[in-house]
C-alpha cells in the first residue's frame, strides 16, 4: 500500500495476560507485518502475576496506527489497548544508565551537567561514573549527546514507560 | 518469553478434591473432542502422537482418515470445515509432522477457516534440547495461527482444548495449534473444566453492530443511485442463514451485487441481480460496477489487493460502508466512510429491518440508469472465449461440467491457477459451502485433499476437484486416501501441460520467456489412477467431451480424469498488474507490457 498522509510517533499501552510467548506474539506482529518499533518495555503489573502492561512507541499513518491497534486487540492474550498519544495528555518516562569515563576538566563537567539533568550517580572509580537518569526520551536523548564529548562508554536505556493523566486508568 | 517450566504436576494430580474422574491426557483430549461434538479427525500418526492413536484406536466415536502428508490433513480439515460450517480437527505428530502442517495452517488463516491442529511435541523435559523430531511448534505456527497453545500442564488440557474450539470458531474464524507434549498425553491428571465457559476472559468478538452505523449505512444505501454489495468469504462463514439475509436484503435494496473468490455461493449465481465474480479475472461488469458506484456495501470481505487493482484507484467516487467482524480488515487497505464491526449476518438482519422502518423503498431514487449502464456492460460477453472442433477450450470443458452437474448439488474444490478462476467464472454457486478454494494463500495442491475432506463431512454428494496438472501433482499422493476410503471424489485435470498462470504471465509481462512453467515428465494419469485402483479416463476430442464427463460423473466411485484442453489458452477478463478496474483486458485485446517496474512488482 502507498503511504498516505503524515507519519505519527503514538505510545500505545497494552495490557495482556501474562503467559509464556506473548511478547513474542506482540513483536512478531510488528515485525511480521512490518511496523517500527522505536521502544517496546513490558513487565509485570499486577500482584497476582496473571497480567502484564506493554508500552510501545511506534510511528506510522493513521491508518498503519489504526491497524496496529487493531491487530494487536484481535491477539486472544490482549485485554484492552490503548492509544495514549490520541486518548489525552500522559506522561511517559524512561530510565538510562550512563557510563562516562574521564579525568580532569572532562571528569568535572560530566558531573557538573548530571547534576543539571537531576541524575543520580550510582557508580563511580577514580576515573569512571554511572549516572541514573529518568526522564522523557527527549531528555535521555539531550543528556547521552553531551556526555558524547565527555568520555560516554556505553548507555542501557529501558524503553518508555507511560500512563494517561487523570483519575482514570485501562 | 518465559523459559519452559518442567514442574510435574503429579503432586496436584492425586488430589481428589471432587469426583473427577482420573484421566491420561491422550484420554482427556478424546474426551473433550467428543464434549465438543467432533466427528472426525484428519491425520497422521508418529512417536510424539503415539499415546493419542492408542486411544483412537480403543474407542469408535471419532473417526479418524489417514491422509498420505500432513498438509493434506490441514486441507481436508478445511474442506471439511467449509463444506460443513464445523470446524475441522486435525492431528499430527511432533516436528515434520507439524512443520508438513504449516502450509494447511497459513491457508486457514488467510481464508478464515476454522482448524484446531493437535501436534505431537517431545516430553517437557526434553523441549529445547533438540531432541529427535522436535521443533519449535508454537514458535513456528504463531504467525500462521490465529491462536496457539503449549500445554505444559496436563490439569488445563480440557479448558485448553475447550478454549481452543472456542477461539477457533468464534469472531472471525482461523486455525488454532495445540502442541502437546508426550508426557502430557501420558500423565493423568482429573478431568474437570474450569467452569468458564461459553465467554472468553480476553477473546470477545464484537457481534451486533453499532446501530448509528448502522442507520447510517441504510440511509446511504436509500439514497444512492448506483449502489452495489460487494460480498465475501465472511458471509460463507457467518452461516447459511447470513447468505439467505443477503440475498433478502440485495433484493430489497435492488442493487447488483459481486462476490469475491471466497464468496461465490453467498449469493445466487442463477440470479439477475448477479454480476459474476469481482476482481482480477473478474467480470467486466462487476468490475466496472464497483468502479462507477456511488454506494459500496462490503460484507465479509477484505479489500484484498486482488480484488482492488491499483488501490489509489479503486471505486473512486464512492461512499464505502464495511461489515466485517473483524476490526483489523477495517481500513487496512482502502479508507472506509461506514465501518460496521458485526456479524454479517446479524447486521444484515438489523439493515433489512431498518429498511423497513424507514420506509425506504418508496423513497429510493430510481435505479433503471444504473441498470441500464449494467445492462450494457454485459454486452461485452466478457467470458467469451472462441470454441474449435479440433481441441478442447478449458472453458468449454468447465461449461459442460456445469451443465451435466446442475441440479446434483454438487461440491467443487479447485487448485490454484488458471483452472481456479475459470472454475470461479463458470461453475456457477447458487448455494454456500460448495466451493472450496484456496483464495488468499493461493495453495497448489489445496483442491485435492480438500475435495476429500468433503466428500467425508457429505459421503454421499457429488465432489469434484477441479485440477490442474502441475497442482495435482503437488498432493497427488492423497489417490491413496481416496482409494482407501472409497471416496467417490472426482478429479477434473485441466491438463494443458503448463502451469498455466505462469505461463500466462510470463507471455504478457517478461516477452514470452517461458521460463520452468512447462511441465515436463507428465505421469499417464490413467495408469496412475489405475496404480490405485482408481478409474482413469483420457478425453482429447471435443467431439468426446460430453461423454467423458457424463461417463465421470456417473462412475460409483472416485475417478481421475486427464482433460487433455487447449495449451495456450490465456485467462480474460484480465485486470494486468498495477492496473486499475475500468482497465481490464479482454480476449482478443493487444496486450502491452507492464507499464513500469512498480507494475512488474505487483504480483
């Protein structure tokens, strides 16, 4: 098919039973037909352990996004799914580890700007640091392009994590 | 996500909570199939299955046809299925016995039919060691199933195999796997459900639709000009009845209306409100039809790319309304002005009653213009084809098939090619369930095995599979089962020594180079029938045709027929790849090459 009209970032929250094979129902799904994945998070989300909530960040059209939610509502594991990006405002959150070495000047500045960016130091050796960050992808984005100058090792993201705001949930 | 868990559950097993009785799983699973009314089971047995065959053996309740490849077994399934709206089962052992049942599983799932596929899988404590015969069965199947299932506790295995009929048959149909592990069939466990039961806790179709829609749709249809229905496999799967409300409301309404592949049978082919299969190789007048309309309504049918043609030029001016039970066929290829998520027979139900509400008959426009225009269309007898003395035109031999079979109320299933689509444009279905064909998948080899699982569902009605000589050969191993069994299925091999879509294609699109389309090294198909004890008859004159297949028809028992037809026959009407509708070609059309790489790329 042509694309047609413009290409969207949604977050879309899907919350399934938590049973082997589901994730990999969830992606063969993106990947069999072809959808991006910009991040996919899942996990746990109940005290009895029978549902999970997945969160992912695709793009497409509207009638690619129309379709994904409505291949991933037909999979028998999926109770409900929703797009947060069309549904109202939420808010999306996603954690780095950053591993930054250096000495000196470097070593000083790289501080200097986690304390700006609010991360958490949660490594640290005579040259090296860890930072903990959480914040919107945007942020995470901004911060591991500074530290690129500043001795950047490696960075572990998990992917997006978001709720609607309000009173309500899914 | 998970790694396999091998906690034996024997511990819970002994527990003797209530008076449930104590069963192996191989037990259970007979046990459940039987809960669940099913009568007969395709397949083939193995090491992995052995404990579920012991069981087949000591009881006479179910049926059980050894089919000769376990693709058969998916094929017969669905023949059974669409022949008789239950689903069919299927049983199979671990590894190629699963993976031979793939190609079954995809074409039921492109074509909605309802399978519930038992494989055999090696002991829990053995998956993932690559043991003898193991594959990953559910990882393999997964896209190629509407839902899958692991048991790896021998407790759930009657809610599992409930669920799994439950999931299979309900909203829009498709194939279910249930892998099974040896020691799960070997373990006994109680037999007890969990008590949930007609609903589902995830899984719940939507069946009435959206009564705004609903209105909506009635009142676009009183209001059009030019309307047309244009319905599909979802009406065949929405039951017998779903077919008689869209003939009622397709009268009501006035309008022409078009089937797809998958749905001729929905609505009366007889009828003049008929205008022939949509599509590729289409009529002209149901192509341009759904090209000129104003008002499109889609029942049970998905916009698939070889009912479009060129998408951006399909139907332009119309308002399009979409029935479908499935959310995802809604806009998926074609942008829809009316979606209706339903079953297509209750939303039929409820337009025809609205219909009435509203009094809409009085207020319709007149459609006489739009008839008229019709009328014109069909002047071009787009299904002609110009006959000779000296050789058997395909077409000719599909005219004489349909006449000598009127009235028998019989059964067709095709391959997939050429003869497919003149079966489709001249067999004629005035009633659902008697066409079996491979449409979206496209499966060489589906019409055989599923002709079988026909002619078992309905033993005594005429079945007759439309062949070719290339897909014939892609399951002929199934004669076996036929000669078995004593089918009486007929086999019309349209032999003209080509896989002939193929060929068709190579000639019109890459200059004529007919590159491996020929078949070479033909089998004497008579000899080969005979081999199994099977009737064999050759018919090359014309002169001869009639008596050929009156001498098929009338033989008590099955017969292989090689229908020697014209070789270079092309099949017209023809929509040429990238094309839209209104371009169609004809017989007898000068035929240019594709236009461009994009249009080559359409397959």
């Amino acid at each position: 098919m042509k694309e047609i009209g413009t290409i969207a970032r949604h977050t879309i929250s899907v919350i399934v039973d938590n049973e082997a094979g589901v994730l990999a129902r969830v992606t063969g799904l993106f990947s069999g037909r072809g959808y991006n994945i910009e991040s996919l998070t899942v996990a746990e989300v109940d005290h009895t352990g029978t549902r999970s909530r997945i969160t992912v960040v695709t793009s497409g059209t509207r009638m690619v996004i129309e379709q994904i939610k409505a291949q991933l509502d037909r999979l028998v594991p999926v109770h409900k799914v929703a797009d947060l990006t069309i549904d109202g405002t939420f808010v999306s959150r996603d954690m780095a580890l950053v591993k930054v070495s250096g000495s000196g000047e470097r070593r000083v500045e790289a501080l200097r700007i986690a304390d700006t960016f609010r991360a958490r130091t949660v490594d640290a050796s005579v040259n090296s640091f860890i930072f903990e960050l959480t914040g919107s992808t945007e942020k995470i984005d901004a911060f591991v392009e500074l530290m690129a100058d500043l001795g950047l090792v490696e960075v572990a993201r998990t992917g997006a994590v978001a709720l609607s705001r309000g009173p309500s949930g899914l | 996500m998970t790694a396999t868990t091998t906690i034996p559950a024997t511990g819970r097993a002994k527990e003797k909570a209530d008076d449930a009785p104590i069963l192996s799983g191989a037990q259970m699973i007979l046990r459940a199939l039987t809960e669940l009314g099913v009568e007969v089971v395709f397949g083939y047995p193995g090491g992995a299955v052995l404990p579920i065959y012991d069981e087949i053996f000591k009881q006479d309740k179910i049926k059980h046809i050894l089919v000769r490849h376990e693709q058969a077994a998916a094929h017969a399934a669905e023949g059974y299925a669409r022949t008789t709206g239950k689903p069919g089962v299927v049983l199979v052992t671990s590894g190629p016995g699963a993976t031979n049942a793939v190609t079954g599983l995809t074409d039921a799932l492109l074509d909605s039919i309802p399978i519930i596929c038992l494989t055999g899988q090696v002991a829990r404590h053995l998956i993932g060691n690559d043991a003898f015969q193991e594959a990953d069965t559910v990882g393999i199947t997964r896209p190629c199933t509407k839902h899958n299932y692991l048991v790896k506790d021998t407790e759930r295995l009657p809610d599992i195999i409930h669920e799994a009929f439950y999931v299979g048959t309900n909203g829009r149909p498709g194939p279910v796997v249930i892998d099974l592990p040896k020691d799960v069939q070997i373990e006994k466990a109680p037999y007890r459900r969990s008590g949930q039961r007609g609903e589902h806790r995830t899984y719940r179709p939507q069946l009435d639709g959206d009564e705004l829609a609903l209105r909506e749709a009635a009142a676009a249809l009183a209001r059009a000009e030019r309307p047309i229905v244009y319905s599909g496999g979802g009406i065949i799967n929405a039951g017998p009845e779903a077919s008689e409300l869209l003939a009622e409301f397709t009268r009501l309404i006035g309008a022409p209306i078009t089937n797809t592949l998958m749905g001729l049978g929905a609505y009366p082919a007889s009828d003049k409100q008929f205008l022939g299969m949509l599509g590729m190789h289409g009529t002209w007048e149901a192509n341009h039809a759904m090209h000129d309309c104003d008002v499109m309504l889609a029942v049970g049918a998905r916009f698939d790319d070889r009912v479009t043609g060129r998408v951006d030029a399909f139907s332009p001016g119309s308002t399009k309304i979409q029935v479908d039970i499935d959310l995802s066929s809604i806009n998926k290829n074609v942008p829809v002005d009316i979606p209706i998520i339903a079953d297509a027979g209750r939303a039929l139900k409820r337009l025809i009653e609205i219909w009435h509400e509203e009094g809409y008959a009085k207020s319709q426009p007149d459609l006489a213009p739009w008839w008229a225009q019709i009328e014109h269309w069909r002047t071009k007898k787009c299904l002609s084809y110009k006959d000779s003395d000296e050789v058997i035109l395909p077409q000719k031999s599909l005219e004489r098939l349909a006449h000598f079979t009127k009235g028998k109320d019989a059964i067709f299933s095709t391959e997939v090619g050429q003869h497919q689509m003149w079966a489709a444009q001249f067999l004629g279905f005035d009633k659902p369930n008697r066409w079996l064909t491979s449409g979206g998948l496209g499966t060489m080899g589906y019409g055989l095995p599923a002709a079988i699982g026909a002619q078992i569902a309905y033993p005594d009605r005429l079945v007759i599979d439309v062949s070719g000589e290339a897909s014939f050969q892609m399951n002929m191993q199934e004669l076996g089962t036929i000669a078995q069994y004593e089918l009486p299925v007929k086999i019309f091999i349209m032999n003209n020594e080509y896989m002939g879509m193929v060929r068709q294609w190579q000639d019109l699109s890459y200059d004529g180079r007919r590159s491996h389309s020929y078949s070479e090294s033909l089998p004497d198909f008579v000899k080969l029938a005979e081999a199994y004890g099977i009737k064999g008859i050759v018919v090359e004159d014309p002169a001869k045709l009639d008596e050929a297949i009156l001498e098929m028809i009338n033989h008590d028992g099955p017969v292989l027929m090689d229908c020697r037809v014209a070789k270079i026959e092309n099949c017209f009407p023809m929509v040429p790849a990238g094309a839209a509708h209104n371009e169609m070609l004809l017989a007898g059309d000068v035929i240019g090459k594709p236009k461009d790489d994009d249009a080559l790329a359409v397959v």
